[in-house]
C-alpha cells in the first residue's frame, strides 16, 4: 500500500484507536493497529476483541492494501509531528513513513492476521442525536462498577429501549444513576442491552461531535452493537446476564426533602471530606428549621462544621453518606439547584436537579450509612 494524507488527520486517527488497544494483551497482532487504503480513505482500526474502533479520513491513495503497526509507538511517533504531509509505504512485514525531513520504519505484521469485523448480521436499529447521547453517558457510567469481583454485569451500563424512549441505567450497589431521552428514530417494541461502560466512554469521546448517531445490533444473536456517525464507527460486544432490577431500588415514594445550591453543597461537603477520609468518607447530614448542617469526624483529623441554608419539606432528618459517592453524582448535576427526597435514615435517597438538562430527565439513588 502507499498513500499520502495530512498529519494531523492521521494523528487523531490513530490516535483515537490506540485507546482501544490493550497494552496487556499477550496476541501480538492487537497490539497493532489497522490500516486500510482503499477509495480515497484510509481506515484505521483498534480492537481488543470486545471493543471496535475505526475511523476513517481522505488521503490520496497510490496503492490500495492494508498494513499494521505497533499502535502505542506509531501514535506516539505522529503525536509529535508538526502539521503537514506525511506518506506512507506498507508491506505485510514494514511501514515506512516520510514527513519533511523525518523518515522512520517500522516493523509490521502481517495484515490478514488482523481480526476481521463481526458479520453485519443486522437486528434492531435506531438513531439518537449525538449530544443527548453524549450527555446521557456522561450522567449515568460514572456510577458502574470498576471492579472486576463485581462482575461484568455492573461493569455495565443498561440501554433500556422502549418505542421512542431511552433509558440509561448503571449501579456498582452503593449508587445508581439513571437517564431517560427521547430517541429520534425508535424501535418496534422493546429491547434492553448491557453495554461495557468502557465502550460509551469511547462512543461519548468518538462518536459525542456527531449530529446524529446510528446505532445497531449485529450478528445472528443481537450479541454485539455498532454505534456509527459520519467515519467513525464503535462495534462493542454486549454483557451476557440479567441487570438488576434498578426499579426496587427506587423508593416509590418521599415523605421528606430539601433543595440546596448544588456549588456550595459540593464545595461543603469537599472541605468535611478531608476530615471523613479514614472513615469510609461518612458524613453526616443532618436538617432542621430549613438549615442543613454537614458533620464529620476523625480521631486522626478532627471534626468539621457546615451549615446552609436549604428549603425543607417534612420532618427533620439526620442521615450519613459516603462523602465521595454524593460529589461524584452532584458534579453531573448542571442545575444551579439540587433536590435531595428521603424515607428515612436508612433508605436510599433520590437526586435530582431542579433544572433536568434539556431533552432529558437525570435521577440519581444513593444508598446510606449506617451511623
């Protein structure tokens, strides 16, 4: 192969797909990434077998083919190169490259060891506007599990589809986030996907810019889902398992809350945060006459005091949370205004902004600590 594209357009390419790859991977070949000249474009491609990332951008082709290079050295390589054009000469077993003055060569493998793309075995289908799915993402996979021991199924984020609606749901057990949208061509029926979060935060990084995102589920099982906008295309293997059901998490009612200024609330509960570190960040909300008063304690550190002023409906309550779980989930919370609704001490407390982001609807559950 031989082709001839513009620096910048390359290094975000590789770029991008190099994130997919696994540095721990023990198959040399995934390692590499993926280069495929052919009408006009070139495509590049990361897997680690679970996640799929290609995307394309014009270049001037000599020779169509296909080649792969060690992707952490060759995205290193282009990241340091200054705007221009660069031009490439691939075989099965090197890939020279000539920019300006620099000229390197690399060590390839052999393309047709390259994992091939799934069978586009085609089932549901259906597209949603890029930064409703961007933002959905962004509210939601903060709250999936990061352990392994866990399981892959809280590792995932639930894509629950109902007709034109979406709701997007992930719990690691102690949180659980939730994010309904309106899709902008739905499905017939129903349809529920465990999706890897890693896999949306790559979609939400790639795929975020677009105006429209087309999504599918592929092969003969709906095991595996393409999410797809102008060159870039994300093909990720679903979680095989059953979701908790997220709804009996959900108290289905309130006798009890309070609305606060979302900024002082995290700037409060950061300061009482440094105390509560070696208590498994606990600390103490406590709200009475429409003054909520933040406490934490340490034999190490010492105690903290915060008060605010808050607008209170119901009875007073004192309540304990995990300090660091309750800024994660304020921080995507873009209202000015949070409303807290409880039970009691030891149910699970709801979240939500006053101000819901536009065509969408964010909740957030909570469970307590003991005291």
């Amino acid at each position: 192969m031989k082709f001839t594209c513009n620096t910048k357009e390359i290094a975000a390419a590789v770029g991008a797909a190099s994130k997919v790859v696994n540095a721990h991977t023990t198959v040399p070949i995934l390692s590499n990434v993926l280069l495929q000249a052919e009408d006009g474009k070139i495509a590049v491609r990361a897997t680690d077998l679970e996640l799929t990332l290609e995307h394309a951008f014009a270049a001037d082709i000599t020779e169509p083919g296909s080649v792969t290079i060690p992707a952490k050295l060759f995205s290193s390589y282009l990241g340091n190169l200054q705007g221009g054009r660069l031009e490439l000469n691939g075989t099965p077993t090197r890939a020279s490259v000539k920019c300006e003055r620099s000229n390197y060569d690399f060590h390839a493998l052999p393309p047709d060891e390259y994992p091939p793309l799934p069978q586009a075995t085609k089932g549901s289908h259906f597209t949603i506007g890029g930064k409703r799915l961007r933002e959905g993402i962004e509210a939601t996979i903060f709250a999936a599990s990061n352990e392994e021991a866990r399981g892959a199924v809280l590792m995932g984020t639930l894509l629950e589809l109902e007709g034109n609606s979406l709701t997007m749901v992930a719990t690691d057990g102690y949180r659980l986030a939730k994010f309904q949208t309106t899709l902008d061509d739905g499905i017939t029926g129903a349809e529920k996907y465990i999706v890897p979060s890693r896999a949306l935060a790559e979609a939400a990084r790639n795929l975020g810019s677009g105006e429209l995102i087309s999504v599918s589920a592929l092969g003969a099982q709906s095991n595996q889902l393409q999410l797809h906008s102008g060159d870039t295309a994300i093909t990720v293997r679903l979680v095989d398992g059953q979701y908790p059901n997220y709804q009996q998490v959900i108290p289905p009612k309130f006798d009890r809350s309070l609305t606060v200024n979302t900024a002082a609330f995290i700037s409060s509960l950061r300061r009482a945060e440094l105390v509560a570190g070696d208590r498994a960040s606990m600390v103490k909300l406590a709200v009475s006459n429409q003054t909520l008063i933040i406490t934490a304690s340490s034999d190490i550190s010492g105690n903290a005091y915060e008060e605010l002023e808050v607008e209170q409906t119901g009875e007073d309550l004192t309540i304990a949370f995990n300090a660091r779980y309750l800024v994660e989930v304020l921080n995507h919370i873009k209202s000015a205004q949070t409303v807290i609704e409880f039970l009691g001490p030891l149910s699970p407390a709801a979240i939500r902004p006053v101000e819901q982001p536009e065509g969408g609807q964010q909740l957030y559950v909570l469970m307590p600590l003991r005291q």
